[in-house]
C-alpha cells in the first residue's frame, strides 16, 4: 500500500514508489476532498499519472520528499501545505 | 549503354532542370498553380521513367515527393519553403543516381538508403504525420531559460518531451525517464490539455509534458533514451544550448561540410590530442560563423567566450552546436550536396545532349538529298569522260558540277554550325537555383531576373559561359549586394536584384550580369591597388583604369575579398574564361546603385583542333591536321647527318627536329633512351617533332598573336587554357624552314 488516507480530511500520505495503479486510488480519493494535501516525506518515487493526478487537483504537499529527485524538481511544483 | 538507359537519362535531366525550376517558381508565389502541376508532372514522369528502367529505389524516392505535391495540388495547404527545399533535395539526389548510372551503365544498387531518407523526408508533411508544431510549443525554450537562469548557464541542451497520451498502457513511465536522465539541471511540467474536473479525468491518459535543462550532450542523452525507452525518442526535441546563440542562421553546403569535418574531429574516442583537436574545431567553426553577415562581429567574441571554457566543456558545447546546426531537422537548407556547389559542374551533365529543331534537322536532309544528286551528276561526268567526250566539253560540265558543290558545301557547313547554336537560356536558368542557395548561405535576399533568353549563340560559348557568370554572380551576392536592413536604411527594397541579360549584337553576343548593391568602392581599390604596388602614389587613375585593375590578377587575393567592398575576387579568372572563347570583359559602376559585368562575346566560333605537346618546360599546340601519327623512337635508330638528325618512319626516311632546342634553350635535353616523337606532314614531306611529352587533344579558339610575342618566329597563334596558361600554337612551317 503506497496510498494511505489515514483519516478523511487528514492529509494523504505517498509512501514508498507510487505506481499507475495508485493513480486510480489517488484520484478516487481527490474527488472527494475539497482542498488535498498530500505527504510525501516516505515518497521515494512517483509514476507520471501519479504526478498528473497531483498537478490536477492543485494539491498541496508536505516535504522534504524522501528522494532528492522529487525534492528538487516536483515539490517547488506544488503548494507547500502551508499555505 | 544500353539505348532505353540513354534516352531516359536525356529525359530526366531535362526533367529535373523542369521540376528545378517550377519549384523556385513555387517558392516565390505559392498560388502558382500551372507551376505546381508542372512539377508534379514532372516528378510523376521521373518516377515513371526509374520504374521503366527498373531502378525501383528512385521510384520509392520519388513517389513520397509526388504524394507532397499531389497532396499540395489537392489544395490542402501551401508548400512551406523546408518542403520546397526538401523537393529540391530530392532532385539533387535523382541528379547523383543520373550520374552515376551514365558512368556505370546501370541503375545504383546502393540507392536504398537515399531512397529511406527521401521517404523519410515527405513523410511528417503528409496528411496523418506527426505534427511537430502542436508537440512543442515554439516558446518552450524561451520559458524553459527564463525560469531557470542559473541552470540554464550550465545547460548544454534543453529537451521537450511530450509523451503521446496512451504511452502508459505500453507500461512506460515518462518521468523516471526525465528523472534518469543524465546531467538533469531542471526540469518543468506542464499540462498538454487544460485540465478537465477531476470526476472527469481519465488517470491512464497521459496529459503532460516535460521540458528540462541537463549538462549532458545531445549525444549522451539520446543513448540514455535509447536504453530506457527506445520508442519516446520520437518524442523528445534536444535543443543545444551554448553560450553561442546562432537562431536562424542556416548554413550553405560549403560551410556545412567544413562544419561536418569538425564534428568528425570531435567525436573521435581517442582522449590524447583532444585539447588540440577542441581547439582547432572551435577555430574553424568560428571562422565559418563569422562569415556569415550579422555574425562577423561576435564569432570572435563567441571564440573568446569558448576558449575560456575548460576544454571538456568546450567540446560538449562544440559538438552539442555542430549537431544543432547540422542536423536539427529546422533547416530547410538540404544536406551537403556537391552539386549546388558550381553549376560548372551542371554543365557537362545538361548540355551533354543536344536538343535540335525540326526545321534544322530537315535543312540537312534536303541538302544531303542536293548532295547525293551531285554526286550522280559526277558519276554522269566520268561516263562521258569514257566516252570519249572532248576534254573542253568534260571541263565544262567539271566546273559547273564544282561550282555546285561548293554551295552545298557551304551551305552544309552554314546549317552544321547552326545545329551548334543554343539559347543563351541553357546557361541562364542554372543560376536560379545557384542564387537562390548562395543567398540563403549569406542570408541575403535576392532576386534572379533574366532577359534574352533565347538569345542564340555558339553552344562552346553558352557552355563557356557557365564559370564565369558563376564568379561574377558571387561575387555580386558575397561582396555587392549589402544585408536588408543595411539596403533598407539607404531607401532600397530589402530584396536585391540580380539581372542577366542578353542580347546579340551584329556578329556578337553581349552578356550584361548587374546587381543593384552597394558597387565598386574605387577609393579602396586604388588603395589596395597602390599597397600591391601596381599604381605609384602619384599616378592619377581614371574610373576606367581603376576598375582595370580589378582584372590583375596581383589584385584579386584572398586578402583583398574582405577588405574590398565590391568586387575583385576571381575576376582576372572570368577576364581569362571569356577570353578562352575569343570575348572581352568590361565592369561599369555606380556607387550606391550597383555595378554591371558586360561580356561581349563572338556569336560563332570556330575551333581549331590541337594536340598539346611540353618540350623545355613549356605548352605547345600543333594544329591535328598536320598530324600523322606519335611515336617513340630508340636513341639508336636516329642517325646523325651533319648538323641533323634523321630517323626512319615507315620506310622513309625522316628529318628529326628538337622543338625544346628549337624554341627555347639548345641542348637542354638530357640524352635518352627513347625519343618521344610528333610525326608531321607539311605539304607532302613528312617531319619529326621531338617532345618531351604528349599531351591531350582539343578544340581551341586561336587568336593572333599581339604584344611582345608578336615578332616571335614559328607561333601561328596563341590561346589561353583552362587554368589561365598560354599556349602557343606552333607555326610548322615557319620552325620547318
């Protein structure tokens, strides 16, 4: 399990390498918060419709991510969960 | 050859001049509709031609272009000037496989893989190809280096990557792709298509691209594609990204195969030298940038710039800039192709057969009907002559059959002179396609418009014409003609024009080549003039004897191309090339408003056959038809009588005449073997010539001999070769008595 919703509103946390199949689940759960906000400090890789489900529902995120890939290059993308 | 072989080759070269032409027509007015039909048909002919000789590589080739100009003649769209370029290309192809098979007598076998790449080119412009300009937007870059400075600084290439949409259901993942990517310095997503609400958003439908900065080569990169996931390189655009900018320029054939030797020299794999080798490339790549007008001034602050660089750095930059500039697939300018080179090189090719009218064929059917009569009436004449007819009776029916054939014979050699003849328009329309490339080399626009075109004259002197009309019409595009917004500034259009015209003249031909630049600066010409000493500081010189000296040929150096703002270059080898077929040359100028080259040539010429003979070091001519035969001679068989020398030839025996001792210095033969020997006739007495060497056979326009040369005993003339020499024909019988 790579996607955990641990409560309603909490914020939804990436863990491990996200795949395709996470996309699916990602999206279900996007679609029924108003204002996601994901962590991704266990994150050590997305797959891209992984990323493509983030980009689209404006998510905000919570870092540092565990890989310095997605540190450097993806989370300045987002919404720190800041603000 | 084969007969088919031969007359498909006349064919298609006389189609691929067509096609040439109609497709120059296109690129100047897209709407031309006749000119687009004519191009197709004359592609669709060519193809139909490689299909009869069974040459089916060309017929693959060729028919990718047509379906382009089928598919521009349906009125889908315009043809854009790359695809223009690319049709041209393709012709430049079918013109190499033409010569090929002339040589061989038989189709290439190896004509596969041109035929791949032609196919390849006219695929994306095909109605279903990919459409490159909706993959990235052109701003891409732009954006990409403004978001990211710093990096960008680094950056040796940028790359887009815009994954099609259903890539993931092949399993690919594009971002560990980028994310693997060697040297990655920044990376940016953006969306393809605005997002649609989420409830709506299909997950496996890929809706992003990735444009990204790295330090790697392109080279690097492409291999890393190639071993992750071989099918998205069809998806990614490298951009190489220097400290040297150069949007927009393009690169003529020369340059870019300069450009391509450099390449070559840096990717050698062999670490030792490398600093010399990176260090020579970058010279020589930006001596060829700076040649270029807006880039004359920063190629060597770009030089500069490179070399401060740590060698490793450079090379990357070199290599990631030559394969921007030689392969990016942006320029409409085709690969190198020796041919566009010199349209002298065209000239044996297009004009190898001969076109005549009907009505002159015919002349010379009805005069060698005339003739066979004639002859009849000699036959009739010996039969009386048997007879026993008087010998005033025989003499007079002699001399009016005489009287007959001389005006057969002339008039025969009166229509055998006019087959000869050609319009002037053979020559003129080669230029079309040579301006177009030489202003898309020196990024100048500029027009061709001719006038005269069937302006007729002996076809040795419309072949002739060629090489020096190319000078003239360099020199005019590299040195007259300025840039648009230098022509702009002085109140002239921003497209130049060239003008060749022609037009007979009494017994001559006058072909005038103007441009409307800058013209002749006569101040710096007597300037550079007077630095090569031709002129004292005092010696007052007229505008004539000003453009005279550009004729010197002290004057034209490589020195002075780029110091003289006009002309100079080569033009003592266009005086030498019009005076080999029996012309003059005259320059007139007007500065500001440009300059005309007039040639004034003979319409007919007649042609001395020669054999060329060295003997103390010189040329010599020996007019063929006092030729008998050449021959070695053994030292031993040549005899001396007296003073002479004497051989036997055939049984006779035969004077043996040293031409070196006879012309130039005696005795400066060094004792032989073998004696190579000219054996000549002069009225019924045979001679021998000793040579050192004999050379060719040819057909030379011999002029009288005037100046210093004019006393010299034994020259019947002289006549100037190919390479600018002298040669003296030789007087036999003045050297024989």
């Amino acid at each position: 399990m790579t996607v955990i919703a641990d409560s309603k509103n909490g914020p939804i946390r990436l863990e491990g390498d996200c795949t395709l199949d996470d996309s699916e689940i990602l999206l279900g759960l996007f679609t029924s918060v108003a204002d996601p906000v994901v962590d991704l400090r266990n994150c050590k890789s997305v797959h891209t419709a992984v990323l493509q489900i983030l980009i689209a529902a404006h998510a905000r995120v919570i870092g540092p991510a565990a890989s310095p890939f997605l540190q450097k290059h993806l989370v300045p993308v987002f919404r720190p969960s800041g603000d | 050859m084969n007969e088919l072989l031969e007359q498909f080759l006349i064919e298609s070269r006389e189609l691929v001049q067509q096609a040439t032409l109609d497709l120059l027509a296109i690129e100047n007015d897209a709407r031309d509709r006749a000119k687009l039909d004519s191009a197709f048909r004359s592609f669709h002919t060519l193809k139909g031609g490689a299909g009869i000789v069974e040459f089916p590589d060309m017929v693959t080739g060729l028919h990718a272009a047509e379906e382009l100009l089928a598919s521009a003649r349906a009125g889908s769209r315009a043809m854009n000037v790359a695809e223009i370029g690319n049709c041209l290309w393709a012709l430049d192809q079918v013109t190499g496989w033409l010569d090929e098979m002339e040589k061989t007598g038989t189709v290439p076998i190896d004509a596969g893989r041109v035929a791949e790449e032609m196919v390849r080119r006219f695929q994306p412009a095909l109605p279903g190809g990919s459409d490159s300009a909706a993959l990235s937007p052109p701003d891409w870059l732009a954006g990409l280096l403004a978001a990211y400075p710093d990096d960008a600084r680094q950056a040796v290439v940028a790359l887009m990557f815009q994954p099609d949409a259903q890539c993931f259901f092949r399993g690919e993942d594009p971002l560990a792709l980028v994310s693997g990517m060697p040297g990655l310095l920044a990376m940016r997503v953006d969306e393809v298509n605005p997002w649609p609400e989420l409830d709506d958003l299909d997950p496996f439908e890929c809706n992003l691209r990735f444009a990204a900065l790295s330090s790697a080569t392109r080279e690097t990169l492409l291999h890393h594609v190639d071993l992750t996931n071989p099918s998205a390189a069809k998806q990614i655009e490298i951009r190489a990204l220097s400290p040297i900018r150069l949007e927009g320029l393009k690169f003529g054939p020369t340059a870019r195969l300069i450009l391509e030797a450099q390449r070559q020299l840096l990717s050698h794999e062999e670490t030792t030298g490398m600093a010399g080798r990176v260090g020579a490339a970058r010279r020589v790549v930006m001596n060829v940038v700076g040649r270029y007008g807006e880039y004359s001034d920063v190629a060597q602050r770009y030089e500069r710039l490179l070399a401060a660089e740590p060698g490793d750095r450079q090379r990357a930059i070199l290599q990631a800039l030559l394969t921007e500039v030689l392969e990016d697939g942006q320029d409409p300018e085709p690969p190198v192709d020796k041919t566009a080179l010199s349209p002298g090189d065209h000239s044996a090719a297009t004009v190898r057969s001969l076109r005549v009218s009907v009505e002159r064929i015919d002349a010379l059917v009805n005069l060698a009907g005339e003739l066979s009569i004639a002859k009849n009436a000699l036959a009739h004449a010996a039969a009386l002559a048997r007879g026993g007819t008087t010998a005033t009776s025989l003499a007079v029916l002699l001399e009016e059959q005489q009287a007959r054939l001389e005006r057969l014979v002339d008039q025969l050699q009166r229509s055998v002179m006019n087959i000869r003849v050609l319009p002037i328009r053979q020559v003129f329309q080669r230029f079309q396609r040579m301006v177009r490339d030489l202003a898309t080399e020196t990024g100048k626009s500029v027009a061709l418009v001719t006038e005269g075109d069937e302006t007729e004259a002996d076809k040795s002197i419309v072949e002739g014409l060629a090489e020096p009309i190319m000078h003239v019409v360099r020199n005019a595009i590299d040195h007259g003609i300025e840039r648009a917004d230098e022509r702009s500034q002085s109140g002239k259009p921003a497209q130049a024009t060239i003008s060749m015209r022609a037009a007979k003249a009494g017994d001559t031909v006058v072909i005038e080549i103007s441009d409307d630049g800058r013209g002749v600066d006569l101040l710096r010409v007597r300037e550079v003039a007077f630095q090569r000493g031709l002129i004292s500081a005092t010696t007052t010189v007229s505008e004539d004897e000003t453009l005279e000296l550009l004729f010197k040929p002290s004057f034209s150096t490589a020195s002075t191309v780029n110091v003289v703002s006009g002309r100079g270059v080569g033009m003592d080898a266009v005086r030498s090339a019009v005076e080999a077929l029996g012309g003059s040359v005259k320059i007139e100028t007007e500065s500001g408003k440009g300059t005309t080259v007039r040639f004034t040539l003979p319409y007919s010429v007649l042609m001395t056959p020669l054999v060329t003979v060295e003997a103390a070091g010189q040329i010599f001519g020996i007019p063929l038809e006092k030729v008998v035969e050449t021959r070695r001679v053994s030292a031993g068989d040549i005899s001396a009588v007296g003073e002479a020398r004497i051989f036997v030839h055939r049984g006779r025996t035969v004077p043996l005449i040293d031409l070196g001792s006879t012309i130039g210095e005696p005795g400066c033969r060094l004792p032989m073997d073998e004696a190579q020997v000219v054996v000549v006739v002069m009225e019924n007495e045979m001679c021998g010539i000793e040579v050192d060497r004999v050379g060719e056979k040819m057909d030379i326009l011999m002029r009288p001999v005037e100046g210093v040369l004019a006393g010299l005993e034994g020259i019947a003339g002289v006549t100037i070769l190919g390479d600018g020499r002298v040669m003296l024909v030789l007087d036999l019988e003045a050297i024989l008595r």
